[in-house]
C-alpha cells in the first residue's frame, strides 16, 4: 500500500503539474492470518483445475455428440 509524503521536496522536476510532491513511501504489511492465506490460494488452484477438467470433459462430450448426430 502506497501512501503519499507530504513532505515539501526540493526538486522542481519531481512535482505534478499541479505543484503537488509525487513522493510515495512503500509501506510493509505484515500477515496475521498467513495460514489463511496459504489455504484460500490452494482451495482456488484446486478449483481452478477442477474446472479445467470439467470443461475439457464438455468439450469432449460435445465433440462426440456432433459427430454422432452428422
């Protein structure tokens, strides 16, 4: 997450045109919930490839069933 210093700087090549500082200090961010995390982003690719799997099944399926009915 960027926040903007409104610290007055010294270069004038360094502000918008609206005069306004184009100053960013990066903050760190720290996980409570890191297990969490790591749980949801494996829940999701499991999903992901389960969906996967499921539409190259319709796909086949569909295909199968347009040559049939040709």
């Amino acid at each position: 997450m960027n926040a903007i210093s409104k610290q007055a700087m010294q270069d004038d090549e360094n502000l918008q045109p609206g005069g306004e500082p184009n100053q960013y200090q990066h903050q760190t961010m720290t996980l409570h919930n890191t297990v969490g995390l790591v749980f949801m982003s494996i829940f999701s690719f499991v999903l992901l490839m389960v969906l996967a799997r499921q539409q190259a099944r319709y796909h086949e399926l569909a295909a199968r069933w347009a040559e049939k009915n040709d």
